[in-house]
C-alpha cells in the first residue's frame, strides 16, 4: 500500500488511485485543486500503514499551514469517475475530519463503503468486478460560501451547445445529496451569454461545525438571492468549456468558492448523456 502526493505523476494513475483521484491529480498544476494526497487502491487498511498515513496527513497540515488540518475524506474506486460509471453516492465521504485518529477511521470507513451492499449493486448492474479495490483521496477541506455543479452539456436533454450550471449556498452536500433546490443557469458555448437564470428558494445549506457538518436553514435574506453573480457564471462556464476540450469528453464539474477564492473539487464525464 502506498501514498502518492495529488498531482504527482504516480497519482495520475487511475489503477493506482481510482478515477476520481487520477482525473484531480491531472488538473492540480493548472487549476485550484485543493491540496492532498492519495492512498492506493486496496480492499482494507493494514495496521503497519498508519503510521505512514499520520506522516503524510502532517506533511499536509504543514504545508496548508494549519496543524490540525481540516480535510475531506473520499474513496477512488479503480473503476470510478469513467464514461459508463460514476459511482456518484455510492460510497462514503467524510467532511471537515480534523486529528490523525479521525482521519484513520474516515479512511477505514471509505474502504469498507467499496463493500456495501449498495456500492456491490451498483457494481453487478454494470457488470463491473465486485472485488476490485478502492483508493482513499485526502485533500484539504474547504468550508465553502458557494457550492456549484457545473455540466458542459445538458444531462438531461443530452443538449451540447450549452453549459447548465446548478448553485446553492454553503458546502456541496446538500446540493449534490438533492436537500436544496439550487439556481440554474444556462450559458451559451457560443458567447459565454447567460441564456436562462432561475433563482430558487434555497431554503436549507449545509455548513462546517465542530462534529463535521451540519445541515441549517438558510438566512431568510439569502433565500431568494442568486448564489452567484455573473463573473462567477462567467468563470465557470469558461473553466467547463475548457476541461471539456482537454478532456475529450462532456465534463461533470463540482466547484466552490471561499472567500472569494475558487476552488475545483471533482471532474468527471457526464455518463448520462445518450
């Protein structure tokens, strides 16, 4: 078992650190990928590797500048994140994990979610191997403001000649879990033009606290307020446009902003395009 640095050569490999890793690892030099590293596929974590596991989650805490480091703790299956599956929701996250003891059990957890019965169905529908081995990906946790999904093509309507991005307010799990209903805006590849803005009532957020985080209700001055000005629509569109031309493939964006700075998250192929 080992660990590999994001955005090294050896964490580019996606049969070493699954998709979702390999596809972060790719874009770290060249966009705001939030800083982690990679532990290799594997079926479960040995005693002897936690050490090594605590050295590199301190390496990481020096090098954000904060001991204990905040993280977020996902799993990166072998076969995840490709054209025909996502795996999206069917294994373990876990956010805003603080303490080297903490980070071992969210990694443990992950590596058991591979085998849930969920994840083992979700594997059989597709045909795919229900022993392969799942990576775990530690980056530093970002306590988003603004959370966003962003899709160069429509997935719904398969539509390629616009970017439909969907946005709420605080940290991604309550819009990618479907909690809250988000804004919507559709671009133009063609000009970059906002072509349709609709503003939801974002009744409920998700948001750091000490346990790791919590779901609130939305402040009833922010409801009805766009989670996004149009620089921000702007800046997303153009970075989907773009990750699309070099990835060679409609992409599935997860993005956030803090303080005004962004922050890419996750890049995947749109699997449900016909």
């Amino acid at each position: 078992m080992n660990i590999y640095p994001l955005g090294t050569t050896a964490s580019q490999n996606p049969l070493r650190v699954g998709g979702k890793a390999a596809h972060l690892a790719r874009l770290a030099a060249r966009h705001p990928v939030p800083p982690g590293f990679c532990i290799g596929a594997c079926t479960q974590l040995a005693q002897p590797f936690n050490q090594a596991l605590s050295q590199a989650y301190r390496r990481l805490g020096q090098r954000c500048g904060a001991v204990p480091l905040a993280v977020a703790v996902r799993s990166s299956a072998v076969d995840e994140d490709g054209l025909q599956a996502s795996f999206a929701g069917q294994h373990e996250s876990y956010l805003n994990v603080s303490g080297e003891e903490a980070v071992r059990q969210a990694v443990d957890r992950c590596i058991e979610s591979a085998q849930s019965s969920r994840a083992l169905a979700y594997r059989q529908a597709r045909g795919l191997d229900e022993h392969s081995g799942v990576a775990v990906l530690v980056q530093q946790f970002i306590p988003a403001d603004v959370s966003a999904v962003v899709f160069s093509a429509d997935p719904t309507s398969g539509e390629r000649g616009c970017v439909v991005i969907n946005a709420a307010w605080g940290i991604g799990e309550s819009l990618v879990g479907g909690e809250v209903t988000p804004d919507l805006y559709r671009v133009s590849k063609d000009d970059l033009r906002t072509t349709a803005r609709l503003i939801a009532d974002k009744a409920v957020m998700t948001v750091a606290c000490p346990e790791g985080t919590r779901q609130v209700a939305v402040p009833r001055a922010l409801r009805r307020e766009p989670a996004l000005d149009d620089g921000q629509i702007r800046a997303l569109a153009l970075l989907a446009l773009r990750l699309e031309a070099a990835q060679g493939w409609a992409v599935d964006l997860e993005c956030s902003f803090y303080q005004e700075r962004f922050y890419l998250l996750q890049c995947r192929p749109v699997t449900r395009l016909s």
